[in-house]
C-alpha cells in the first residue's frame, strides 16, 4: 500500500492541471494532442485490477459453461488452455501499442494515426463505433449474467419449484443497471482503490470452489483421463467445431484487457502501468482459468446432459448442488453473482471512458451534452456514465424476445471488441509501421511485426467463430445466433453513417490542448514527437534553436 500511495502521490506532484496529473503523464498526452481532464487516481496495481475485476474470472467461466460443456472436458480444459494463449498474444500487440501512445480512446486514435490517408477517417470512425458499442454490450451481457446468477439462488431456495420469466429476469437486470450507474457516478474518488477491493473478492472466490468442489466431491470425482482426454459433441457440429466453439467461453471471459487502455488517462505513470495491466490480467486469468476448468472438468457429473439442462437454469448451480449440495450452492452462488456485480461496475466505467473519448472528438451523436467532464463528482465523465447506462437498458430489451436474442449480447462484445482491438494492429502493420515510435513496454523488432500478425488472424477467427449458431447447422429462430445480426448493422450502420453525412465533418481525433497552458516541457515533448498545433511551431522552433538542443527525433506529422 505505501508504494501505491507513493506512486498516486507522484502522479500529481508538479501537476500542471489542476493536480490533476504529473508532468510527465501530462506531457506524454500532450503529445497526442489532448489536455489532461481527468484525474489520475489509478496506480500500476489498480489499472490491473479494473481489467482483472471486469473479466472476474469465475463468473464468467460459469456464464460461459454452455458453450464449453457440450465439447465435454477436453472442451473446458484445452479449448481454455490453447484460446487464452492466442488472446496473450493479442494482449502482447495491444501492450506495444498502449505504451508508445497512452489514450483512453487509444484503440480509434491508434487506427487514425497508422492507417493511409484515404482510409483512416472511415476506420478510426467504425473502431470508436464497434468498440464503444463493445463495450456496452458487454455491460449487457455481464448485467444480464448476473439477472440469471441471482435468480439461480431463489430457484435453489425454492428446490426449483420456480422458474422466472423473461420479464423478472429484464427487471433484475435494469436494477442492476442502475445501481452501477449510481455507484460509478457518486465513488469515483475511491474507485481505484476498490478495484484492489474486486481483486481480492475475486480471488476469495476462486479459491472457495477450487477447495470446496474436490472436498464435496471426493467420493464422485472423475479421473484424470476423463478430465485431460475425454471429448464430448452433444451438438450438431462435428466435433473438432465443437472443441473450437468452446473457445468462446476463454474469448469472452479474457475480452476486458483494453479497459487498461482506456483507463489510460486516469493512470499514473500510464506507458508502463497500460502494457503491465494487459498482461498481467491476461496471464493471471489463463492460468487461474486453467485450475478451474480442471477442477470443474474433475467435479462434474459425467451425464453432461443433467448438467446443461439443470432445474436451477445455471449449470454452475448444478456442479455446486451435486458437489456441496443446497447450503454450500446457495453460499458461493451468492459470492458469485456478488463478484458478478462488481465486474458490471468496473466495465461501466471503462465504457464510459471510451465513449467520453469517442465524444471528445465529436463522433458520438450528441457529443457536446456528453463532452463536459463533471468536477463537482471527481473529474469524471458523468453524462457518459449515464449514456452508458440508458443505451444497455435498451440493448437488454433483448432479454424479453427470447433466451437465443439475450445471448447475442455475449457475442456483440467479442465481435465488437475484436474488429476494435484487431484494425488498429492491422493498420500498424500495413501502413504505419515506420510511424511507430516504441514506449517502455516494447516486444522488439524481431518479435513485435509477427506477434501482430497473429494476433490479427486470431481476432479474425474469433469474430467469424462468435457468429456461429452454438447448437448446429440449420438453426431455429428460437436457436439462432443473431450476432451477425446485430454486429452486421452496427458496423454497415457506423460505415453509412460515415459516408452519408460525418465525412463532411468529421477528421478524426480532435487536438484539446491549449496552446497558452502548455509548460516549455511538454512544448519540446510535443516538437520531438512531430504533433503540428497552429501557434505552437514557431514559439517551440525559437525555443530549440535559442538553446541549441536538437530537432526532434521525428515521426511523420499527426493529422488531426
């Protein structure tokens, strides 16, 4: 804790804004052409623990377990395994880029500075529309888990003599919804240290099932053979598209590691805490993720069947209930849906920040009522917050159509989030690698370009995989995925929207900063790094050549 206090107090030492930010931190932003709004409340410690806290690992396993169960154990253990290893490249990618340009609306400025200048305004638009509507969905899909969790618990209560309608469940997840709008709103000032908080409930609860489960089960437990080698296909798919549907539940549960890079803006030293709190979430879930599935894989009933079409509408409620029976389930169901709510909480803020930063560059319909930063509240984005909140109130209308509809919201935030996350590595690559000026956190030359191009081919095999109807060829309408649905309008919806009217407006990331308000630091910071700010080249040229230090080290010019 002292070094955190240390380091939270040097984030404001010497702040130039308001206490708000070092001047380092400051100057760094000032290069990519913003002035520091928020403030940086954030640690090293903490930026991991808003990505660690919104992925909360176990929830999400047992959100996640019906597309894992139906390709049995070697679905749930490998299909983790070799999935997380893929999104651990992605996060290596997205680390090489967070720490060179820290922003919190990194993902589209990133795409703005390296694509070709014919593409870049389109692309930078449909990121900041896929990743802001990404985000929300999975606002969505983690409220709407927790609607299903909590209502799990009165069903166990009740022996399962109850079953909630599709109304109860939209009631349970609006109240949810607004209760992280509240508390996003009225605790920021405190926001950081609770993610240390979420953390440790987090673990408390990973560590309660993987020693209650074997204990409970020690009589029925499968063996090692069953856990490491049996495959299972209760779907219509051949079976090695089975395994790979499975790679769902790791693409989901391990999809929040860009938090760290919106959060960006509210962390001290942020080119090194951004790349540490990607991969430090990413490397702590793959391998907590792991232990679990082995443990899940060790304690489940064999009849996989029982399991997915449990009484109780969770098939974690049914793996707690043969294992620990009603009072152990109705314990760690309750600590489950308890850590399912703090994840809500954490990703309403960083999809608040993302869509503050998409509005600060006027791209966002109403941008000028989402803009202002609200002082009195803690130099948050207050009217986002509450954006975030009413768009997921109506997104999670779906819950009333059908279960299949309120399942596209899981697959909204993977499709969305990986055409966000893979496009601006993709435009690195392609066109603006000579542009790329490495931070801190750098995989090197050797290694940098192909661990991109994996991560692209990756992103792209999961967007494809996270359309594809769970059940088997020749779906339903009360079976169908409506991802492609949903993503296909968002995206076709973003590109019209470019080309019909905001090509006439918008260019992309806008510059904040003011010129007078700049120290003579961050002025030489922003001359080396290339950033052209009317008024500000002939005053920053006449300080270079009146001190005889050199020119700047020089990447292309940033169009904004």
């Amino acid at each position: 804790m002292a070094t955190q206090d240390q380091e939270r107090k040097a984030s404001t030492a010497s702040a130039p804004n308001d206490g708000l930010a070092s001047e380092d931190d400051a100057a760094i932003l000032a290069k990519l052409g913003y002035k520091q709004e928020l403030r940086r409340n954030f640690t090293m410690i903490e930026v991991f623990g808003i990505s660690f806290s919104i992925m909360g690992l176990l929830p999400s396993i047992a959100s996640t377990l019906s597309y894992t169960i139906p390709a049995g154990p070697v679905g749930m253990v490998w299909g983790w395994f070799l999935a997380s290893g893929f999104i651990f490249v992605v996060g290596l990618a997205m680390a090489d880029l967070g720490s060179a340009m820290p922003t919190s609306g990194g993902l589209y400025w990133w795409t703005h500075f390296f694509s070709s200048p014919k593409t870049r305004n389109p692309l930078c638009f449909l990121v900041g529309y896929s990743n802001t509507l990404g985000l929300v969905g999975g606002l969505c899909s983690v409220d709407y888990a927790f609607a299903l969790m909590f209502l799990s618990v009165i069903v166990v209560a009740r022996d399962g003599n109850w079953t909630p309608s599709n109304g109860i469940i939209y009631v349970t997840f609006l109240a949810c919804v607004c209760c992280h709008g509240i508390l996003a709103s009225t605790m920021s000032r405190i926001m950081g240290k609770l993610q240390t908080v979420f953390v440790v409930a987090n673990l408390i609860l990973i560590f309660a099932t993987i020693i209650a489960l074997p204990i409970g089960a020690r009589h029925n437990r499968n063996d090692g053979h069953y856990i490491f080698a049996q495959t299972e296909n209760s779907t219509t798919w051949p079976t090695g598209w089975a395994f790979m549907l499975a790679w769902l539940s790791p693409i989901w549960t391990i999809g929040a590691f860009d938090s760290c890079v919106h959060m960006s803006e509210e962390a001290a030293n942020a080119t090194k805490a951004v790349p540490f709190g990607i991969l430090l979430s990413i490397g702590s879930c793959w391998f907590f993720g792991f232990i679990i599935v082995i443990v899940l894989a060790a304690c489940i009933n064999p009849d996989l069947s029982s399991v997915t079409g449990s009484k109780f509408g969770q098939p974690m409620a049914q793996i707690y209930f043969d294992a620990i029976g009603k009072h152990g389930t109705l314990g760690l169901m309750s600590l489950l849906f308890i850590v399912q709510f703090l994840m809500g909480l954490s990703i309403l803020v960083a999809s608040s920040r993302q869509a503050w930063a998409f509005s600060r560059d006027g791209a966002l319909p109403f941008s000028r009522i989402f803009r202002p930063i609200s002082q009195k509240f803690g130099y948050i984005p207050l009217r986002t917050i509450w954006g975030c909140v009413c768009l997921a109130a109506i997104l999670g209308l779906l819950a009333l159509i059908a279960p299949a509809a309120a399942q596209a919201l899981f697959s909204l935030a993977v499709a969305g989030n990986n055409l966000a996350w893979g496009i601006p590595i993709f435009a690195r690559v392609v066109w603006g690698q000579s542009k790329f000026k490495p931070g801190p956190f750098y995989t090197g030359d050797r290694f940098s370009v192909p661990i991109a191009w994996v991560a692209i081919a990756f992103l792209a095999f999961g967007t494809v995989l996270s359309m594809f109807p769970v059940g088997g060829p020749g779906p339903t309408p009360q079976n169908m995925n409506y991802t492609v649905v949903i993503n296909s309008a968002v995206w076709l919806g973003a590109l019209a929207y470019y080309y019909i009217d905001a090509r006439k407006w918008f260019t992309g990331p806008k510059i904040t900063i003011d010129t007078d308000d700049l120290t003579e630091a961050q002025q030489q910071a922003i001359a080396e790094d290339g950033l052209e700010i009317k008024g500000l080249d002939d005053v920053v040229h006449a300080k270079v050549s009146g001190d005889g230090s050199g020119s700047g080290s020089g990447s292309d010019a940033k169009a904004v």
